[in-house]
C-alpha cells in the first residue's frame, strides 16, 4: 500500500497538469523545476509531493495512449 496524497497535492498536481501538459516529463527531477515554475508552494515537501503526483499522471497518461 502506498501514501495517499492530500486533497491540496491532487487538486495542485492536477491544474498544472492540465494547463502546461507538454512540459510536464516522466522523470521526477524535472518536474520539481516545473512545479516551482508553476505554483507557488511553500515548502520543499509539499513540492515534492506535487512532483510525485505529476510524474505519476504522466506516466498514467502516456500507458493510456499505448494501448
């Protein structure tokens, strides 16, 4: 079982991805520049949560175009 993220990760991950779609990335590093480009968030956790969650999309995203 994993973590669950917190309504303010999902709803944050969610509007960057929807409105910068092709700049968010599969690989996590890159997207912790995105979300700092992006959002304003407060700290360094709560960033990376944010980060986790988009390349998590991404990767959901990208096995549904596949198949």
């Amino acid at each position: 079982m994993g973590r669950i993220k917190t309504t303010l990760v999902k709803r944050t991950a969610q509007e960057i991805f929807s409105s910068h779609y092709d700049d968010v990335k599969t690989e996590f590093d890159a997207n912790k520049k995105i979300a700092d480009n992006y959002a304003d968030i407060p700290s360094k956790k709560l960033r990376n949560a944010v980060a986790g969650y988009l390349t998590r999309l991404k990767k959901k995203k990208e096995m549904k175009e596949k198949k």
